[in-house]
C-alpha cells in the first residue's frame, strides 16, 4: 500500500479519515484478543468492545468519505465529538479524551506536519491525564505518555517528517506496553500486557500505515510480554483497592468548572477509576467505579443536570461472560458462595425450577437449591420442595416452568406454614441466571427479592422451538414442522428453516438495544445452530457480546437472552 500523506508531507483530512477506517477495522480484528488481556482495573474483559464502540460513534460523526473540503482540523474535531457522544467503559473515556487533545492541538490547520503531529500526541497525554483522578502506570495512560514523549524527540530535528514521528510513537508506544507487566502487579501475576495500552498501539501501528503505506507486525515482538517478566518492578499502589461492584457513567451539563471539581472529589470518596472529561458546550462526560451506583448518581444531580446515565453490575457481567467450565468446575465441588447465618436460624433459600442438566449445574453453581422442571407433574410437587428446604426464609424462581396461577396457591399454602415465601418473575431459565446473579444473602430478604426482581426485568428473553400442530398466531398459521421464534411467550416468527428463524428473532429481540446476548442451548439444538447464529450476529451486530451455555433443556432448542 503507498502512503496516504498530503502534499509536503503533511497529514490532511483525507488521510486522518483514512486512519479511522484503518482503526475501526483493526479493533474489529483484534478485540477478542484485548478483551482477554483485561484485567485492570476490573477483569470485566470489555476493553476491546469499548475502544471499537467508541472508534465507530467517532468515525460516524465524519459521516461517508471525505472530500478535499475537509481540512484536517475539521475531521479531528468530528472524532473528538463523536468519541465525547458515544463514549463507552473507562477505557473509551480515555480515547474520547485523547482524540480532544488531538482536535484542539491542530485546530484551524488544514494538514498536520510532524511537529503538529508530536504536539498533537503531547496534548492528548496532557488531557487525558487531566481527567484521570488517579492515573496508574502500566496503563493505557503511561503508554500514550511513552507515545508523545517518543513523537516529541523524533520531531527535534529541523528536517522530521511525519512518517519519522509516526513510527517513533508507535514504537515508544510498543515498548511502553512491554514494560506495563512490570508495572502493575494484577497484569504479572496475569502474565499479560496491558489490554488497553495494546488497543492504542493498534491505533498507533495503523497511522503508521497511514504515513508509511505499511502496518507494523509487532506479534512476535509482544509474544514475549504475555508471560511474566523475571522479577518484575512492581509500582501499583492499586492492589489493595476496595473492589467496586459497578460502573457508574453519565453526561453532566448545566454545571461549572468548580461544581465538577466538587463532583470529583465526590466521587473519589466512593470509588475508584473516576474520569471526567470535557466535552462542548459546558457537557461533562463521567465515569467511576462503586459500590453505591446511586450515591454516584446523587453526587451528579448536585453537579448539575444528568443524562445517559449507565450503570453496570459487574457481578452480573462476570456470570453473562464467564465460561461454562468454571460453572460446571464450581457445581462439581467449588465452595457456594458465603451466606449469613443469624443466630437460631438457617440462612435465606434459593429454590429454583429449572429443566436440562447444564442448565441445573449453573444454578446450583451459584449456591441455589434446583428442582428439577421435568420431575414437576404437580404444583404440589413445589410445594414440598419448598417444605424440604431447611430455611424458612425462602427466595423461588420459577422460570416459567409453572403458571401464574398455581404459583399463587403455591405461595400461599407455604405462608400458612409458616413460611416466608416470595416468589419472583423470572419468566425464563435465562432471567432466573440473571436474577440470581445479584443475589446478595447479606441485604434483608424484601431488599434481595427487589434487586433480584429487576434484574430479571432487565432481560428481554426469547426461544427457538418446532411447532407440534397447526396453530393460528399474532403473525399467521403455523404448520407441524415450521421453526418458530418467540419474543417472551408471543411467536413472533415462522419460518420452514430453523436459522432463518433464529436470525429474525435476534433482529426482533435486538431492535430495541442490547450489549450481550445468552444463548442456552437445548438437548435437541442441531449441532450447527448456535454457530451461524454466532456469525449472524458478528455480522449484523458486531458490537453485542454472546456468552453460549449448554442448558440441555428439552423445552426450547434455543433460550435467547438480551441484556
């Protein structure tokens, strides 16, 4: 490939374009791979989505394909506003805060010559510095500070070109990330590189791309830095951080520079990782990570006027993404998760009603009692599960398995023996994961059930089946045969084939939004369904995570659920 330069050897509107496309198309590729780099500050393993999301908001700002009108002050400052807009996670904070200092730097030049582009790169470490509370080393932040400080001596030179000050940053920016292993005591005992640091390499490899007309192949070069480095000089002072249950997002406006000085210092005071960065027109975007999302929130309304606001359980994000070998590992002999014990008492049950052995071993991984929905021919039948139980403090999800009715009576017979009971509306095996995920033994019980409640209200859910007869639907008459996708309990979807179904019903389900989808395979699922689903949502929706358990059901080839 030649370069993209402009005249004299300068960066112009078209080439900065370019350079995004690059970027969003290299993030595509290599975000699975930062994502499993990310365990800093919270292994929450999105770091790869959120650098590729944020890139994309920016690079839709630009719009189609610039023309020569477009002056490369004009297109920095379309990134910058469209990465502040579309902004996502911690890490995408810091990219939307690095494209500001860019913009600003090259304000009103038509192209950007090397000494621009060093002054460029100065300015984003400064910003993102900035709106960091606490920077840390070993971060994406100590590898853009490497990135400017590389740029800034190659451009010393009366004659520096800007592919000489590409390739230095990029290559200060290659060596910083080796050294992040030494410099965070969570990523040597990992043994990896920083995953966010890794994301702006990417971004750095494919300016140079852009300037020189080839992309660096820094593999081998990092092959090294995914194992532990002898002796590492460890200098994290974050490794004995009170662990933060959430992540707290939201824009800020109708505020000041001194309110937000205070809203800082509010929110260093209930958590960690705070960023707050500058947007236009006097619009703040904020992030943090907590254990109390709403004093997080309050701290905003003092601040001034909040919108977009986001808040995401990390413990909740932890099961939708974690592997099926670990929940069969824990289910075959982990210790249940802690529980309190009152004094004369036994501790809160979980009941839950649920069909398919995989399906069983996830929620007896997480501390619940299971009845089995195959082995229900009776309401009774629940009723004595609930007797069985050595607590009489009991918490029941019953996964649709019963109707609203019988669970009615069901409830009401076990409170007259003297039972707390309460029964929860989890419609769905993958809304009972999603509720049960939250569950917290040590908040009262009418506390628990709330949050258990709207965590199952938060999952819109849908499955795949074969219709056994001719029926009459809200979308037409289906034969014996016909693959059928249904939104909640509602068919939504008839098709002769069993793909073409599970792809519409995706698309229905995901009309209304979602970050990550949970696929719970049935035992009579074909072996191929899952896969070219996977692919049709990598196609049509590459920004959705999906998270694959076999759940063996006999009720659904396919349990959909989008969060």
């Amino acid at each position: 490939m030649e370069s993209l330069l402009g005249a004299e050897d300068t960066v112009d509107g078209r080439a900065l374009r370019r350079w995004v496309e690059f970027g969003v198309e290299a993030l595509d590729q290599r975000r699975a791979e930062i994502n499993s780099l990310n365990v800093f500050p919270v292994p929450d393993g999105d770091t790869g989505n959120n650098l590729l999301f944020t890139l994309q908001a920016a690079a839709a700002r630009i719009g189609g394909p610039v023309d020569g009108a477009l002056t490369a002050s004009d297109v920095a400052e379309g990134l910058a506003r469209g990465a502040f807009e579309g902004a996502r996670g911690n890490s995408g904070i810091i990219l939307a805060q690095a494209l500001r200092g860019v913009a600003d730097a090259v304000a009103g030049l038509k192209t950007v010559g090397a000494r621009d582009l060093a002054a460029a790169l100065a300015n984003a470490a400064t910003l993102v510095t900035g709106a960091l509370s606490a920077p840390a080393k070993g971060t994406i932040v100590s590898v853009l500070e490497a990135a400017a400080d590389g740029a800034g001596r190659a451009a010393q030179g009366t004659d520096a070109t800007v592919c000489e000050v590409a390739v230095a940053s990029a290559d200060a920016a290659a060596d910083a990330l080796q050294r992040t292993t030494t410099q965070l005591d969570v990523l040597a005992e990992a043994g990896v590189v920083d995953a966010g640091g890794l994301g702006l390499l990417v971004l750095l490899d494919c300016l140079v791309e852009v300037t020189t007309g080839t992309r660096p192949d820094r593999r081998m070069e990092l092959a090294g830095a995914s194992r532990p480095v002898v002796e590492p000089e460890i200098v994290d002072d974050h490794h004995d951080r009170d662990h933060q249950e959430y992540e707290v997002m939201y824009l800020v406006e109708q505020t000041d520079e001194a309110r937000v000085a205070a809203l800082r210092s509010d929110l260093d005071a209930l958590g960690d990782s705070v960023a707050i960065a500058a947007g236009e027109a006097g619009c703040w975007s904020v992030h943090v990570h907590c254990c109390d999302p709403g004093a997080a929130v309050e701290a905003g309304l003092a601040a001034g006027a909040l919108s977009r606001i986001d808040i995401t359980c990390f413990a909740l994000e932890s099961v939708r993404r974690g592997c099926a070998d670990d929940s069969a590992a824990a289910g075959s002999g982990a210790a249940a998760p802690a529980r309190v014990e009152r004094a004369g008492e036994q501790p809160r049950a979980i009941l839950a009603v649920v069909g398919g052995d995989g399906a069983a071993e996830l929620f007896e991984a997480e501390g619940a009692t299971v009845l089995r929905a195959e082995e229900i021919s009776a309401p009774d039948d629940l009723l004595e599960a609930i007797r069985a139980l050595p607590s009489r403090d009991v918490l029941v999800l019953p996964n649709g398995a019963l109707s609203a009715q019988d669970v009615v009576a069901v409830g009401a017979r076990a409170r007259r023996e003297d039972r707390d009971v309460m029964f929860l509306p989890s419609s769905s095996v993958v809304q009972g994961l999603a509720s049960l995920a939250v569950h917290d033994p040590m908040r009262a019980t009418v506390d628990d059930a709330f949050a258990m409640s709207e965590a199952a209200s938060c999952v819109r859910w849908g499955s795949l089946r074969y219709a056994d007869e001719r029926a009459l639907t809200w979308v037409g008459t289906c034969e014996p045969g016909d693959s059928l996708g249904l939104s909640g309990h509602d068919v939504v979807v008839i098709e002769h084939d069993l793909v073409t179904a599970g792809a519409s019903l995706l698309d229905k389900i995901l009309a209304a939004g979602g970050e990550l989808v949970t696929m719970l395979v049935g035992a009579h699922a074909p072996a191929e369904l899952v896969e070219q689903l996977a692919a049709h949502l990598d196609h049509r929706h590459p920004e959705i995570d999906v998270v694959v358990y076999q759940g063996g059901q006999r009720s659904d080839l396919l349990q959909l659920g989008v969060e």
